[in-house]
C-alpha cells in the first residue's frame, strides 16, 4: 500500500510508535450491489479505505479513494458510522490506530478495475453473495446500506460499563 508523504514525514520523527490517523471506508452502491476491492498486500476483499490527506474534507477522501484505487467516479451520499479500527502492526514494525468515517457513496460512472497498484480486482458484489471479509468490514457495509439516516456510533464495552 502506498504510504502518504505526510506520514513518511512523521516517521522519521517518531519511528514505529503508534501513530492515530483519520480514514475513511467509502462503501459504493450501485442498484442492489456494493463496490468491493481485493487488496494487493494480504488479498482481503474490503469496501474501498484510505487515509484522509491533512486538511482534506473526509467526504473528498472517500470520493478521491474510490476514484484513485478502482477508476469509479463515486458521490459520498451519508455519513453512516463513525468507530476506532483495532490496533495495526504493518510488516515493517509501524503501529497505527484509525478513527473510521464510512461512508455510504452512490456509483456515479466508470467500471472498477484496480487502478493504482494498491489492489488486484475490483468488482460489484450482490449484497447476497458478498465474498468472505472481516467481521469489522461487514458491520461497516451493513452500517452503509442500512436505511438509518443517522450515522451510527460505535461504544466500546468499557465505555458502556463506566456509563
């Protein structure tokens, strides 16, 4: 996956420390079906994610992601969930933690393929016949393409208990 220039920049001052980062997951919809990507580092299939740039409007991001990772041009419709991923280790030893804006998009143009090297297909899927993905990434597509019009919130069982 390619790393953003700004975040190279932060390493070299803070090593592989944890670092917290904003993202998004851009969830595309066309008809009855989603917009999924298999991803070239461990070959998961996922709704498109990435990093928001500094300064970047979040809803930019998901439309930028989806356009640069699989050549869709897609409209960020919603806002559906706002959640804290799991802790991640890459390979190189770098720790990161992102707060997840996901976003329900709609399909304007362009027919998926993997655009930029940070995936190998991309493709619709029937929200039926989804291939297997991450428990996390199947609560952020059902968040997506629930009819809810307000974003959902994800509490941590500890904040729950301490309420």
């Amino acid at each position: 996956m390619a790393t953003p220039d700004f975040i190279l920049a932060l390493r070299k001052k803070i090593g592989s420390d944890p670092l917290w980062l904003s993202g998004v997951t851009a969830v595309v919809m066309r008809d009855d079906r989603v917009l999924l990507a298999k991803r070239a580092d461990n070959g998961t299939w996922t709704a498109v994610t990435g990093i928001i740039d500094p300064g970047e409007q979040p809803a930019d991001a998901a439309a930028r992601k989806v356009l640069e990772e699989t050549g869709v041009v897609a409209v960020p419709e919603r806002l559906a969930m706002v959640h804290v991923t799991d802790p991640v280790v890459y390979d190189n030893g770098d720790q990161t933690q992102y707060l997840d804006l996901v976003f329900r998009c709609a399909w304007q143009s362009g027919d998926p393929r993997p655009a930029d090297g940070e995936n190998t297909a991309a493709g619709w899927f029937p929200l039926d016949d989804l291939p297997p993905m991450s428990e996390d990434m199947c609560k952020r597509i059902a968040a997506a393409v629930s009819n809810k019009q307000a974003a959902q919130y994800l509490v941590s069982p500890q904040s729950a208990d301490d309420a």
